[in-house]
C-alpha cells in the first residue's frame, strides 16, 4: 500500500467521522437557545474537552512546536500563561459564568451583559458583537491557513484548496448543529489532539535516548542564540519583558475570550463542573508538555533544517510524516487538523450569535418576533457568511498562524476580560464601565498592531488589557451606575 494513500485513508476517516457527529447531533437543535448554548444538556467532560481544544487550537499543534524549535527554552513561558490561566479560569472563573448565566437565562455572552446592565443594552449588544465580529474573522481565518499548511506539507495540495477543504468542512458541520456540534465534534478533536501530542513526542524521544551521539540540552546549544537559557540569555529589564510578554496570554483568561467561557455558561450544576476542571486541567497538561518537547526534538534530530527555517510552522507535519508508519501519521495530521478545526467551529458559533441574536434580532429588529425556525435559519445563513469572511482574509494576512491569533487574543482580552471581572467583582461596577472597556480594548489593539508597535516595542497582548481596565474603572467611577 502507497503510504501517500494509506495517510489519506486515515484523514478522510476522520472528515467523515466529523461530519457523520455533524449530522448526528444537528437533529439534536430545536431551538436557538440549543443551536447557541446547548440547552444546558451537555455534560461538563465534554465541555471541558470541548474548552481546551478550543482553546488549544493551530497555535498549540502548528504554533507552538515552531516557537519552541525558534526560541528553544524560554518558548516555557507562553505554555505557562496558557496553561496556568486555562487552569485558573475553571477553578476561579467557571462557577461564576455558570450561576450568572442561570440567573439571567442568557443564551450568548453579550445577551448576558445585555441583561446584567439593561440601561445601555442596546449600546452594549452593538459594541459587543462589533468586538467579536472583527477579532473571530481573524481568528477564524488563522484556523483555516494552518489548515492549508497542514495539508501542503502532507499531500503537496496548494493551500489555496488545502484552505478551502478545511473551511468547507467545519463551515458545514458547524452551519447543522451550531454549539450541540461543535462541542461533540470537539470531543473527538480533542481526543486526535492528545493523542497526537504525547504519541509523537513520545516517539521522537525514544530516538533520541536511543543514540548517545543526541543530546536536547547540547543541540539547544550548539544552535545558539540563548535557546538553552530559560530567558533566552536576556538578562535585567529585557529579561522582564520577555517573561512580561508570554504570561501576558493569562489576560485572556480572566474573562476575556467568548468562545472559551461560553463553555462555562453552559454548565448544569456543580458536579458538571467539578467533572470540567479534572477534565481539562489534565488534557492541558499533557498537551501542553507535548507540544513544547517536540519543538525541541525538533530541533536535536534535525537543527536548522531548511524547511523549518522557511517556515517554523512546518515542524509538526514535517516531523509525523518522517518519523512515523503511514497509517499512524494520517491519525496524527488528522489530530493537528482536528485542533485547528475546534477552534475554528467554537468561533464561528460565537460570532454568528453576536450577529445574528445580539445585534440583527436584538437591536435592529427588536421589534419584530421571530419563530424558532427563522432563528435557526438566520443564525445558519450568520455562519455561513462569517466563515466565507474568514476564507477572505486568509488571503490578505502574511503572518504567521500564532501572530494572527495572539491579535485576535488581545483585542478579546483587552475588551472581555476587564468587562467580565469587574462584572463578578466590584459592585460600583456601570453600563458606562462596560461601554469604555470595548471600546479601549479594540482601539489599543487596532492602534497598537497597525502602527507596528507589536513587533517593533512590545506585544499588544501586554497593552490591550491594562488600556482597557483602566478605561472600564474611570468610566464606572465617573459615570456610576444609578440606582
């Protein structure tokens, strides 16, 4: 059997697997309270997989095994601020979304902001949506490149069609059954990707204790440029900086990302709670770990390899195609296509609900009732529109996978994550608060990334929140909410 046909056998396996739980949990949705939020019925293992997979998208499989292999061991410090905050927010954050939302019977995160300050609500759907409107394309369309190199690398398909491949699938499935779906289709990503990040590694790490004549520590340092230093040899102030600009990720999770939290809504009770943060504590650890290690073996068993120079995001699909048998490699690409494709799903849904029930329904046809079928049947046209969005600005953006996502990660967290601790945690907290927080949190994003700040003086990720924070805390203390 050819290997380039034993590697498809496997991958096409997997679409249809995804598409047949597509099909399966669609006739599950009957209203759009399920299509947006599950109805409350789904378990929080699933949601909880469901969460990090999301989470833990194309960036971690693509993204991070090429920041590892670039930068050696200071790459840690991202992990640690994912990782960390992703553990923090089920802890901490998780049980407040979930009594708040039953509370207010809200079915997306801004009908929730909506309900919690109605004296802005209008102001505040429309801020809201516009906030996930501009950041999720980006995101979505990150997912889908990292699609495209996945299957380039693979099978030598262009990534114009390796794109729209990817983009097609997710788009339909997603389109069928909405957040039922996208979390049961997570369940099975989720599973690809865990399997694919300790498998691997594990794999290339039997290669290199094999032969004496390999060593991590002495490849990282062969090839220089700090990548055996924790700091990555920066010392003092820059050394801060560094380790300022990885945790900064933790901002995020404070609150600040819709399609993460919007798991948490979801929750039932506090055993399906408690059944969430065992969940995804181990999954994130185990990826997390895995993911790090094999940029590194990446870098022991082959240096500075050309394609990796090119293109550091190649290190994942390179290194399962040359140290794996066929069949087993096409279950691994289709563990790396799966996590991009769980977060691509996850915030397709979460920005169709904020055009589709925040603003069209809520604010520009407020007046008019709609019957549950015409919902459905808006929110599936919203999703389809988004995701041909998404296909568009594939083609208009150069950088690399995790560069997208950490600007879409910032202007979340700089508008989100202000608005939503201060919502849990301060009781003078106003509309006005709220309104400011969007509105800092997408102007320093804009300003910050345009201006070429982000690369040239310090990540947004670091500016974004504090701006934002600050803009939500004088606007409440200025404005107060009236009684």
């Amino acid at each position: 059997m050819h290997i380039e046909f034993q590697i498809v056998v496997a991958l096409i396996g997997y679409m249809l697997a995804v598409l047949g739980i597509g099909y399966w949990s669609a006739k599950k949705v009957k209203s759009e309270a399920d299509y947006y939020i599950g109805g409350n019925k789904l378990p929080g293992f699933a949601l909880a997989l469901s969460e990090r997979s999301t989470d833990m998208s194309g960036w971690l499989l693509i993204g991070m095994p090429g920041l590892a292999w670039a930068v050696g061991l200071s790459a840690v410090w991202v992990l640690v601020g994912t990782a960390g905050g992703a553990i923090f927010q089920w802890v901490v954050y998780s049980r407040w979304f979930m009594t708040e939302r039953s509370k207010t019977g809200a079915i997306t995160p801004n009908d929730y902001l909506a309900k919690k300050f109605t004296g802005g609500a209008d102001t505040i759907r429309i801020l809201g949506s516009l906030t996930v409107f501009l950041f999720f394309v980006a995101y979505v369309g990150s997912q889908f490149k990292a699609g495209g190199k996945v299957l380039y690398q693979s099978f030598g398909i262009e990534p114009v069609f390796g794109i729209f491949i990817v983009a097609v699938v997710v788009i339909g499935y997603s389109m069928a059954g909405g957040f039922v779906t996208v979390v049961w289709t997570d369940v099975l990503q989720a599973l690809l990707m865990i399997f694919t990040l300790v498998v691997l590694p594990g794999i290339l790490f039997i290669e290199v204790i094999s032969d004496p004549s390999l060593s991590i520590m002495q490849s990282l340092s062969a090839a220089g440029g700090g990548r055996d230093l924790w700091f990555g040899g920066k010392e003092g102030a820059a050394s801060l900086f560094l380790l300022g600009a990885n945790i900064s990720w933790f901002f995020g999770y404070m609150g600040g990302e819709p399609h993460i939290f919007v798991r948490m809504m979801a929750l039932s009770d506090e055993k399906q709670r408690r059944a969430g943060i065992v969940t995804a504590i181990i999954w994130g650890t185990l990826t997390a770990t895995g993911a790090f290690i094999l940029g590194l073996l990446a870098l022991t068993l082959h240096g500075q390899l050309q394609i990796f120079v090119a293109d550091r995001e190649m290190v994942l699909p390179f290194m399962i195609l040359e140290h794996t048998p066929a069949f087993l490699a096409g279950i691994l690409l289709a563990g790396s296509i799966a996590a991009l494709m769980s977060t691509a799903d996850s915030q397709l849904v979460v920005a169709s609900s904020a055009i589709a029930e925040d603003f069209y329904q809520k604010v520009l046809r407020k007046k008019k009732t709609f019957s549950e079928k015409i919902k459905l049947r808006i929110s599936r046209f919203t999703t389809f529109g988004i995701g041909i969005l998404g296909i568009i600005l594939v083609f208009s953006a150069d950088q690399y996978v995790y560069t997208i996502v950490s600007w879409g990660w910032a202007g979340l967290s700089g508008s989100f994550a202000p608005i939503m601790t201060l919502t849990f945690l301060w009781k003078k907290f106003s509309k006005a608060g709220v309104i400011a927080s969007f509105i800092g949190g997408i102007g320093s994003t804009i300003f910050w990334v345009a201006m070429g700040y982000d690369e040239s003086i310090i990540t947004v990720r670091l500016i974004s929140f504090p701006v934002g924070f600050v803009c939500a805390v004088l606007a409440s203390l200025i404005w107060p909410e009236e009684k």
